[in-house]
C-alpha cells in the first residue's frame, strides 16, 4: 500500500510503486541484471587466484567507483589521487576536504561491503539509524553548510540548477523531515515493497531519500550509498554493488535531470527515472563481469600452463617464454629477443633451439599469437582461442 | 495474430498464445531459465577439461535423456542397454524395435545437437519438411500402425487413456492435418510469436504438435524433438536442450494430464501447461548446469594442484596422494594404505614421512578432509572448501 504523509510546510508526498512494470524495458534489464548476478555467483576460483583478482579488478574499480560518486559532487579529485588517499595510513596528512571526503567514502565503502544484517537469515530492513550511520560517515569531519554528521539538517537547501530541470526546494523544517524519513522507512519496509525486486527497492530508496534530501550536506553520495547496501545484502558481488556510481556519474546530465523530470513533469510517476536506474545498474555489472571474466580467463590460461608442463607437452623454455608473454599482456619481437630471461634460457643452446620452441608454441600448441602491426611484429597470449565456451 | 484453421471433419483450431504472462510462476521461471542459460555460457573452460566433461557429464546427461523420451512411450530399455546399442557399430546387430528406436533418438539427438539453420543469423524458421524430417530419423525402420516414417498419416489415432484426462481422438483425415499442419507452422513463425521468448515458443511447438498428432507413430517424441530443437537454436549447451526429456519422464502423470486438461478443461488456455513445462526445463537446466560446476570444479582443483606442485608448496608425492583421492571421490584410510602407488612412494621413506605428509595435506593446506563414518576413517578431496566464489 503507498503511504502518504503530509508535512507541515510542504506539500504532501505518497511513498508508492508508481511505473509500469509492464514496460518491455523493465522487464528486459530486471532479466539481464538478475542473469548477470547469477552468472557472476557461478564463477568458481581457486585460492591461487584471489590475489591477482584482488588487486586487478576489485581494488580498480572500487577506485573508479569512489571517483564517479565524489566527482559526481563536484570533488576535483583524480584516480591516481583517491589510490594513493586509500593507501595512506597516517590520518594526520589526511587534511584537505576533497581527501577526507575521498577517505570517509572508502570508510562507507567498507561499511557497506563489511554489512552484516542483525538477521542474517530475514530480509534486510532499512532504518533511520541506519541512513544516518552512512551519512554519518560520509560527512565525517567535512565541516559544510552547516551540515551534522548523521544528524538531519533544520534549514533550508537548494536542490539543482537550471541545466538539469531547475531548482528543487526540498523540505525545510526539521519536524517534516523527521515525518517523511519515518514515512519512507516504514514503506521501504512494507509488503509491497519487499516482495518487489531488491533492485527496483534499491533504486527507489535512492531516490526517495533524494526528494527527501534530510542532510544539510551529502544527500546525493548517502542516497548512492543507500542503494549499494541493499544491492550488496543482495547479493553483488565484487563490489560491482558500488560500480553503478561510475555509471551514474559518466551519465550525470541524465542523472539528475530525471530526477526533476519525475519529481515534476511526471508528477512521482516513476518509469523512466527506473529504467535510467536499471540501464544504469546493467551496465555496471556487465562490464564488472567482464572484467572479472576476463581475469579468469587469464588465470585460467596460466594453469593450462602449467598443466602442459606438468605433463612435459611444453618444455620448460617453452613454459617460461608463454607466462611471460600472457602476463605482459603484449609483447614485440625485438622485446621478446632482447628479454634477460631469455638469455638466460638460451645461454647454452643454438638460436635454431629458440627458433623451434617458438613455432612450436605459435603452430603446434597454439599457446601465443603473432601480430604485425605497422611491420613489427608482436607476441600475444592466445587466451580467446584456447579459452572458450563449450561446444 | 491468432490463426483459426477449420478442418473439415475437425472441430475448429485456433493457433494463438493464450496463457497468463502476468502470472508470477511464468515470470519467475522464465528470469530463472534466462539467468540459468546465461550463468553456463559464462562457464569457461581449457582444452584439457574437454574430455572429462564430455565423458562425464555431456555423454551421461544424452544416455538419461535418451533414456527419458523412450521410456516415456514405453520402450523398456535400461540407461546401460540404451549406452551399449550407442557404441554398437555394426548396425546389423540393431534388429529389436526396442533398439531401433533407441538407435533413432541417438540419431535425432545428433540432428539437433548438429543443426545449422540455413541462415545463422536469422530466426530459426519452423518448416513442415523440418519436423517431417525429425519424425522420419526417429521413426525409421520402426514399422508401426501403418506409420510412414516422415509422413503424416490418413488414418484414426487415438492418444492417451483414462487415468491421464481420457482417451483423445485427433484429426484423422489427410487433408485437415496437413491444413492444421500449415496452420501451426505459419503461426510459429509469425511475428506474435517470434517475439515472444523462444522457450514459451518451443514449448507451444510441442503443445500443438500433440493436438494435431500428425503422425501414425512418434508424435511425442517428434514433439519433444521440436521443442529440442527450438531450445539448441536458442543456445542451450552441454546438451541442456535434451535435459528435459529426463523431467518429462519423471513427470510421466503430469505431463499426460496436463496435456488432456489444456485441451479440454481449459478449452486451450494454456498457463498451466506452460507452468508445467517451464518448471520442466528449469529443474532440467538447473541440474546440467549444477553437474557442468561440479565437473569444472573438480578439474580447476586439479590446476590447482598442479599450480601447488609447481610452486613447491607441496611435494610430489603429496600431489600424487591429493589427485587420486580427488579421482576416487572417497577413498577409505585402508584402501589408501594398501595402494600401489603408496607403496612404491614411499618405499625409501619411513612411515613417519607418510603421516607427516598427510598431517600437512588435512592440516597446513587443507587440500583433503577426514570423515569419520562407523568407525572407519575416509578422505576426500576439500573441494567445496577450497574452490569458492568469490567474496
């Protein structure tokens, strides 16, 4: 059932499920992101390969998802900035703003992917003390517009420009805020919206919580935030719940001017704001998978490797040549020939010896791929041709 | 567009899609097949997996497969008889109809499995010379009730019995089947169906077929065959396509029943029909797919091992010991005691590098667990518990 409050001093708001989930689009993306969840939860790894997945895909992305939800505010900071922020540990040289807002981002970053429910085993329930907590931490010592960590704001803010559907004046008064919050809470909590899709009850949290705007400061980042929780409690994994703020920020004029357009032409009606929020979560997690997919593949690869050495179908030159070039990614000839390692190898045979260990590899086996560009040639891990899907 | 045929001495036909796409059953299911179809094709492998998944999972999904479509129209044949005539290659020795008919699913098996639509990247169009040809490889040699193989027939039939909605009577004359016939193949490849997803349309391909059972003989499992057919198309792989047949078989009752109930109860509606059938291809999907991860898991922590030995983080004889309790799936402590391949490791060793050895294997890599069951000691390989998803 929607739930409808009626503030003080503004007009009144229905927290419902107004779009129509008719819309071929819907349906199509809601089927995507769900096959794209479970296809992720199908790849298996072994513990040999968490590092390099580790340092590979999930630690860059979560440095490109902090960029895109701080850039999105304004925060000038670059990626190489924000990786080197994250791996600073003397807190005292954290001072500027846009590096303690970098910091407090990671902070909920880690909150959320550290996020245990009381329950385990019952659906997540969304709380006050909760939005607050993230908020909380997001705007930890910021010291901005009077905003309060975790505290809402009891004044007025100014919501928007006119590139992006002009000003928006959310409520303004503490005792509305505190009305609505309770009013949103208590329907993100309902029935109704727990047996929707999480993703369809993530998106529209996010953007009630924006209409809503409670903070003096950093509603867009909590809002953002609020929706990663209850994609990561369902189920997202690599921290591809978070990848959907690189999405939103490379779509930022589309970002905010469908806010306005629901808020106002569509009067709450909530469709296209949706299928802007699934395109953009989709998108998110196709190209997480790929990524991960692609590492895996990679590793993969690598033991083959070493199964064709470990049954001496590959000597062990051949071996060594194969991993160094799968994990140069590419390589030239010249590169290749004047490599230490292969020196080092070939120290004792004729150049024929190095001559027919890499045809074998390159025609037999068909381990590496040669590539002329602008006529020089390049070695490369034949990784598509070995690696493939069955049948 | 709904097709309405009226036979002559048929009551009329009407070609259409009739079912309740809002029910949350159809929904549910169909988001599950997709994310299921999905999850598989992301499943990469590496040369040296192919023959064990062949010989492991694919050949012994096709032996239950076959199995389950014949057992259907109640030919006797066990999975082993079934497994012996597929490797019989004197064709002479292939004289029983049970045999035959055995021989023939194999054939149509290959068929589909081999299908390549004239034109790859268009839709697959349903032609009556397609399912005539399906009907003629399964049917030939077969010699029954007058039926032709590959030709529809001009005579009564009757399907069914009591326990299964009754006995039914379908069109008998030549002339209205082959009208039914161009009626349901126009239809199949009409707009409103080629845009509906093709799992709802392989599963109506099968529904009318059996309403108009064209043929003298085999029209269920021509019918199954369509439906294959359709599914390969649409990119089920491992032999998932064929899967069903299993589930067909194992829901015997329902399966007649729910045929019967469409048809006359229903008068055509066909929601639960098609429930029944999705959840078919579900249960079928979910099971080849579980069986391709426990494969894939197995053989990645075989890599794993090799990775482990390469590395020098575990000895030859540690590796040698962890790859054959893996091959055996358990391996009793007193069969593992009285092993060749023990002995002849351990021959110059005294008995403390064997216990020390194993100490590590249960311990430091935790590579094989110990179960105890009545008394006796078991190892197995810890897979589950080192092959993980991620996070």
């Amino acid at each position: 059932m929607p739930i409808e409050v009626k503030p003080y001093k503004f007009e009144p708001v229905i927290f419902e499920l107004r779009y129509n989930r008719m819309a071929d689009e819907i349906m199509g993306f809601i089927i995507n992101i769900l096959s794209n969840k479970k296809a992720v939860e199908k790849i298996h790894i072994i513990p040999n390969w968490v590092e390099a997945i580790n340092e590979r895909v999930v630690k860059q992305l979560m440095i490109k998802s902090i960029h895109g939800t701080l850039a999105i505010e304004g925060n000038p900071s670059t990626e190489k900035e924000i990786e080197k922020i994250l791996s600073e540990e003397d807190l005292r040289k954290i001072k500027e703003r846009k590096d303690i807002e970098t910091y407090n981002i990671k902070q909920v970053y880690d909150y959320i992917n550290n996020f245990k429910k009381p329950e385990p085993n019952k659906p997540l329930l969304i709380t006050e003390e909760l939005i607050r907590e993230l908020h909380r931490i997001i705007t930890d010592r910021t010291f901005e517009n009077g905003n309060v960590p975790g505290q809402y704001r009891n004044f007025e803010v100014k919501v928007g420009d006119e590139q992006h559907g002009g000003i928006y004046r959310p409520p303004h008064i503490l005792e509305d805020i505190k009305m609505l919050m309770k009013g949103l809470v208590e329907w993100l909590n309902s029935e109704e919206v727990m047996k929707e899709y999480p993703v369809i009850r993530a998106i529209l949290a996010h953007y009630y919580l924006e209409l809503i705007h409670p903070f003096g400061d950093g509603n867009g980042r909590a809002g953002r935030a609020l929706e990663s929780l209850i994609l990561h409690d369902f189920g997202f994994k690599y921290g591809s719940s978070f990848a959907l703020w690189i999405y939103y920020y490379s779509n930022y004029d589309i970002y905010f001017s469908l806010f306005s357009k629901a808020r106002k032409e569509n009067k709450g009606e909530q469709t296209e704001f949706i299928i802007f929020a699934l395109s953009v979560l989709n998108n998110a997690l196709e190209n997480v998978f790929e990524e991960i997919v692609n590492i895996t593949d990679k590793l993969l690869f690598k033991d083959y490797l070493s199964y064709l050495a470990k049954n001496r179908k590959i000597n062990s030159r051949q071996y060594l040549i194969s991993e160094m070039i799968l994990d140069k990614n590419i390589m030239s000839a010249e590169e290749l020939n004047n490599y230490p390692l292969l020196n080092t190898l070939y120290k004792k045979r004729t150049p024929r010896t190095f001559q027919r260990d890499m045809k074998a590899l390159l025609e037999t086996h068909q381990l590496i791929i040669k590539i002329t560009k602008e006529e020089k040639i390049y070695y490369q891990a034949n990784i598509k041709g070995l690696i493939s899907k069955y049948g």
